[in-house]
C-alpha cells in the first residue's frame, strides 16, 4: 500500500497560493522531509506554512508549534538585539569594542570596531583554546578566553566567516553594554520575543517539551555528493585540518565533527547566538517584520534602520572570505545581498541564512519579513532549490508595481 502524501497545514492570504503550491511541490518533488515558511507584508501576515514530519523515522507529523533548530540564521536574531541596543543609544557601531569591553584590547585587538566585529572582519573566526560545554556554559570564563584570542589577519583587511565565534562576541558585547547586564539571550526574551508575542529562544529552557522540537535529518555517506561549483571550494577546505574552515567550525563539540550531537538538550540549553537558535519559523518573519516596517514596536528608531540598510563597508584588501572561500557581503550582522547570493527586491534587504536550508530576511523596500526552515539538511551554503522557490513566489505574489520591487540582479 502507498504511504500517503505529507499533509500541509496552515494558510495564505488572497493573491498568495502560488507560495502554497511551491510549498506542496518541495514536499512531493523536491525531497523535503517537513518545513515551514511564513511571511509579512507591510506589517501583515501574508503566508503560513508548516508540513511534512517533524520526525521523518516516527512519522510524526509537523505542527503548528513546531519548534526547529535555525543553525546560522540565529545570527539573524542576534544582530536584531544588538541593533535594539544601538537604538537605546547603548552601542555605536563604530567605536572599538574595547571602549565597551576593556579586556578585548588584548592581543592586538585595540582598534577592532563593532562594526568589523559584526562584518566579520575582526580576524576572530577561530579560537585556539579548546571549548566545551562547561566553558560556554561560564560566560565570564568564555568572555575570558575570547579576550585573549589574537586575531588571524588585521582587522577590518580580510573577511572569514565567524561561523560560531560571531554570537559569543555579541554576547559578551551584549552583557556590557547593557545596563542589567542580561545575557543575549535573556535581552532577546525580554526585549524582542515577549513584546512581539513569538516564540524563539537562544537557549532553549528545559521546561520546553521535546516533543515540540523537530528532528534534523543529516544526510548520510550513502547518498553524500559533491555539493554545488559555487560551495565546493568551502567543503574541500574543511577536509584541511589546518585552514581557517575546519578550525572555524570545529571548536567546541559538536558542529561538523558529530552533527548528530546539536540534538542533545544540553548543547541547545546554551546561549550560542550564532547557531543554535530553536523556534517556531513565523517568529522569524515576524521579528524581521518588524524591523522591515519602521521598526517602531521595538522603539528602533530611523537612524538605527538607516544603518542596517546602508551599503556594506567592504573589507580594504581581499574581498573573498577567508573561510567560505567566495565573496559575500556582510554588515552589522547580517547577510546582504550580493553578486553570490541575491535576495529581496533591493540591496538594502538585511537577513541570515542557516546551515542546511534555512533563510530569513527583512526586505524594508518590500516591507516583507520573510522564513523558512526544514529538518532535511541540503548540502547547498546558499540558495537552496527549497528555500529559493518559495521566496521567488512571494515576491511574484507582491502587487504589482511599486518600482521598488525589481529584484536584485533581475
């Protein structure tokens, strides 16, 4: 007998099925295990989407309150609580981090500004001391550490992803300037989850029931392949023990050494707000809707939005990233749209993608906060034939014209 088709849930406002059908099709033609995707536009909700299996082995269908690990598009959320904390007038993007953190002057890392923290070009992407759970469960013994760390090229002359480093160091950021001193991810909750009524967490509490909690689905080595020309040169990097790529992602336990391991509640239990945020997908496009109209239920005022839409301050001598091994831009803690990697309708659109898939994005010209994740991780870095359907469906969806909404690169 034939197993059913996976059921989707959930609805679409008027004039948006086409990201509907797009949604049905990745769970009947394009492999997908179980998903969600949401979208606002002009502050309403427009698309909301779950299906599939949370958990493919037990066939437990994907629900509402589906909650799901995010990897990198966490860093999306991160940089939304330091830009609330630049809007309070607490951080300014480009004064040294030092001014804020003393102990962070160390090792030639006196002039390093928040904006090249946030870049990624502050040369900080590894640390040589080896982490585990205990130590980043210690923030003032992880702060520490991070302090004395010496940057891998001048700062603000190179770029290489801070894949995992980038959350720690807005953290303890975080924590100073903050006249409470709260975590990151205690501000997040306090700050952004609970005025916006979502539900995501940088640390997910126990009292979180696992039931709720989608299972990633890894790919094996049966049906491993090569990943695209364009990510190629990244995943044979990684095979180097000794580049910046395996180092970068490899410290602490897990991450690319025991995947598997990012299931264990007491690595999710951590504060690690660059990759392992876990939450529903519609606060995703929810938070970025709120930044991607006026800002002005968070109190983010028009300076603060200016900044984060502005161009990108590009790195002085190579363009190419020292981990990724290609050319993306980055500023304030987030994704822009390039050349490599399009999205939105133009490129003030500010946003993260996740390992395996996962993509969220605030598009202020649009006025869209846009999400997507699934549990069936992809070998694509960017632009994933899941995620990229989906978000060029919504935008054909738009009305038609504001001149605003020719998409990058069309």
């Amino acid at each position: 007998m034939r197993s059913s088709p996976p059921q989707i849930h959930g609805w679409v406002a008027p004039g948006f099925e086409e990201v509907r059908a797009e949604f049905e099709r990745n769970l009947t033609e394009r492999g997908e295990v179980g998903a969600a995707c949401a979208a606002y536009y002009r502050g309403q909700p427009v698309v909301d989407l779950w299906g599939g299996y949370r958990d493919a082995r037990r066939r437990l269908p994907w629900e509402e309150d589906t909650l799901v690990l995010v990897f990198s598009a966490t860093k999306g959320m991160a940089a939304i609580t330091l830009a609330v904390a630049h809007a309070r007038g607490w951080l300014d993007y480009d004064e040294r981090v030092a001014a804020y953190w003393p102990e962070f002057a160390q090792a030639g890392k006196s002039g390093v500004t928040v904006r090249q923290l946030l870049a990624h070009q502050a040369g900080l992407c590894v640390v040589d001391r080896p982490l585990d759970v205990d130590i980043l469960a210690d923030l003032d013994a992880l702060a520490a550490i991070l302090a004395a760390q010496r940057p891998a090229w001048e700062p603000g002359t190179r770029q290489g992803y801070h894949a995992l480093t980038l959350g720690w160091y807005e953290g303890e950021l975080l924590r100073r300037v903050d006249p409470q001193h709260r975590s990151l991810g205690k501000f997040f909750q306090d700050e952004i989850v609970r005025p916006l009524g979502i539900e995501f967490y940088i640390g997910l509490p126990r009292d979180v029931q696992g039931s709720r909690l989608a299972v990633p689905k890894f790919l094996s080595l049966s049906n491993l392949k090569l990943p695209d020309p364009v990510t190629r040169p990244f995943f044979l990097t990684t095979c180097d023990p000794t580049s910046l790529a395996f180092r970068a992602f490899m410290n602490p336990w897990p991450t690319l050494k025991n995947l598997a391991a990012l299931r264990d509640r007491r690595f999710l239990a951590l504060e690690n707000p660059a990759y392992t945020g876990v939450g529903q997908v519609r606060a995703l496009a929810r938070a970025y809707s709120a930044f991607a109209v006026r800002g002005g239920e968070l109190g983010v005022g028009q300076e603060t939005l200016a900044a984060l839409a502005a161009p990108p301050i590009l790195p002085a001598v190579d363009l190419r990233d020292q981990v990724l091994q290609l050319e993306l831009h980055f500023s304030l803690g987030f994704l822009r749209p390039c050349d490599t990697y399009r999205f939105g309708s133009s490129s003030r659109a500010f946003g993260a993608p996740g390992a395996g898939g996962s993509f969220a994005f605030a598009d202020p010209d649009a006025q869209i906060g846009y999400a997507y994740a699934p549990n069936k991780m992809g070998m694509t870095m960017l632009g994933d034939a899941r995620e990229k359907a989906l978000q060029d469906a919504l935008y054909r969806c738009l009305p038609t014209p504001p001149q605003v909404l020719r998409r990058v690169g069309a």
